[in-house]
C-alpha cells in the first residue's frame, strides 16, 4: 500500500481519522501527509537580488542598501523602515511626489540617533530621531486615519522652504506602538492581519531589471527601476516573469505575492530631476500593459508594472541573493 498518497488523499479531503483508529495511528497518518506536502514543494531558480532599496520618506529620495531585515511592514535597515516618514499639510492630509514632484529628491537617512534631512540647495538638517515630547499628529493618508510623531518645527520650516513658502508642511514619523493601517481596508485582496504605517497598501514591491529594460526600448528615453519605487530588484529572469511567482524565497525570507502594482501619474515624476512629465512613461505602459477584462474592477484603466507582496517569514535580505520560486 502507498501510504504516502492514501495520507495525503485523506488529508486532502479530511477523512483521514476516519481511515485509521487510534491516536497514534491518526498522528503517524497526519505526519505522513504532512512530509508527503512538504516533499511536493518544489524549488526553482528565477533570478538574483540586484537592489535593495528603502524609502524612508514617502515619495523621498530611495535609500540603496546591501542589506536589509524583511519585516511583516516592509524592510527596515538600521534605524531606518521603508515609507515610515511623511510630509503632511497642517491639517494632517498626505502630501507625496503626486503634488510636490521635488519631494524625490528629498532624502531621509539616519546618523546614530540623529535623522538627516538633505535636498538640491538646502542645507542639512539634523534632529533627533526619538521626540517623545514632540505632539502626535492624526494624518490622513489615502482617506484613511493613521497617526504620525511631529518631528519638529526645525524640520517644517526646512520642508515649507524647500518646497516653495506658499504652504506650511510638517514632517511625521510613525513609530513602533502607533497603530498601522489595515491593507485589506484599501484593497480587499489582502489578508485581514497585513499593516503598513505611510506605504500606499503592500510592504514589499518587487520588479525585475528585464521589464524595466523591456519599457526602456519602447520609450524615447530609458527610465531605471527606481522611478517605480521598488523594494526589491531581480536580474536574471524574463520580462515581467515576476508577474507569475506567486510565492517566492530569498535567503530565509518567504514572500506571497498579492496582486500586481497598479501605476498612476507619479511614475512620471524624473527621480533625478524631480519634473513631472504627465505623460511618459505611464502612457507607453498603458499602451500594453493593462489588466484583463475579469480584473477591472480592482485595477481599473491603471497599467500594471511590479508585484505586490506581503511576508510569509520574515529574515534578511542581500544583494546577490538567489531567488528562488516556490510551485507545489
């Protein structure tokens, strides 16, 4: 008798107890079905980890890093955490590279216990990182309510100069004990326990050098992953193959993929000149890059470029890593 397939048969249909009597019995059944799955878990080579790169202000310049820890609420290096920055208007609503295009050229990094601040023009700014007697602020972000610690009026000043003098902007930071958003509240396709704090609804977005080269040729002029703001940057694969990986490991860390990266007007924001152009490249993907008919209702008229992932086990990330498929 093949034990193996009757165990995972039953398991598969739970009717296993009702095969065999006794605990024992039922337990040793149980372990077979479970070894039998875990053997029909299959492995294969898709590419390597070419960028790691964190955001630590949304929709500020990208930090590129080595190494990186993968958290349940995105990469975290150091002190720094991925989108756990924000520019708000006074009265707590969101402010990104959408309305203020120079905010890309804005980067956030931490020295010890001291955030930096730098941008075209501006000297550095310097505070501290903890300012527990600093106000927390409600924010607004996406229509949904999230709070955010008042980083101080050195840092509003800075950004309210940098970013034209017409309107004051403050700066927030989400912290450990402040409550996250829910993403399936922005977007039903995640699993009720998935939180971000400033990230738009996923933790971890993933692109492929091929599919960046791949719009690269049909544009005038070439655009480099970090315009799509990814986590993660793969070489070593196909054009958009990263759309079929529904779960992946790296390393230690096991990602799910959700659903792809719906893009929107700020892929035509030039990181390295901070000029929105209104058009390219997001009209080029749009040309070929638009969701099938059973998937409007969640992507809309938006082309689709990069995949969204949540994360199954958290670890640490390389660049060189090997990235491996998961099928069963």
């Amino acid at each position: 008798m093949n034990f193996k397939q009757v165990a995972a048969d039953a398991f598969a249909g739970n009717k296993l107890p009702a095969l065999i009597g006794g605990a024992g019995v039922a337990a040793l059944g149980f372990g077979l079905a479970y070894r039998y799955l875990l053997k029909a878990e299959k492995v294969v080579r898709v590419g390597v980890v070419s960028q790691l790169l964190l955001h630590p202000l949304k929709s500020g310049k990208a930090v590129s890093v080595a190494l990186a820890e993968c958290r349940p609420m995105g990469l975290k290096h150091g002190a720094l955490r991925d989108r756990h920055w924000l520019v708000t208007e006074e009265d707590g609503h969101m402010v990104t590279g959408r309305q203020q295009p120079r905010l890309v050229l804005v980067s956030l990094t931490c020295e010890g216990p001291r955030v930096c601040l730098n941008g075209p023009g501006m000297e550095e700014l310097r505070f501290p990182l903890e300012q527990p007697g600093n106000a927390v602020i409600d924010c607004r972000v996406f229509g949904a309510d999230i709070q955010g610690r008042d980083c101080g009026p050195g840092a509003s000043d800075w950004l309210t100069r940098y970013l034209g003098g017409e309107r004051t902007f403050r700066l927030v930071h989400f912290e450990p004990d402040m409550k996250p958003r829910r993403s399936v509240e922005i977007e039903p396709l995640f699993s009720p326990h998935e939180q971000v704090a400033f990230t738009d609804v996923g933790p971890v977005m993933l692109l492929s050098e091929a599919s960046v080269r791949d719009l690269s040729g049909r544009l005038r002029n070439d655009v480099t992953a970090e315009r799509f703001r990814p986590n993660i940057v793969i070489s070593g694969c196909g054009a958009f193959e990263e759309d079929s990986w529904e779960e992946i490991v790296i390393g230690d860390v096991r990602l799910q993929r959700v659903m792809s990266c719906g893009r929107c007007i700020f892929t035509t924001v030039d990181p390295e000149t901070g000029i929105i152009d209104r058009k390219e490249p997001l009209e080029t993907l749009k040309s070929y890059r638009l969701c099938s008919p059973s998937e409007r209702s969640t992507y809309k008229a938006a082309p689709l470029f990069g995949q969204l992932h949540t994360v199954k086990k958290t670890g640490i990330l390389r660049v060189g890593d090997e990235v491996y498929r998961v099928s069963r």
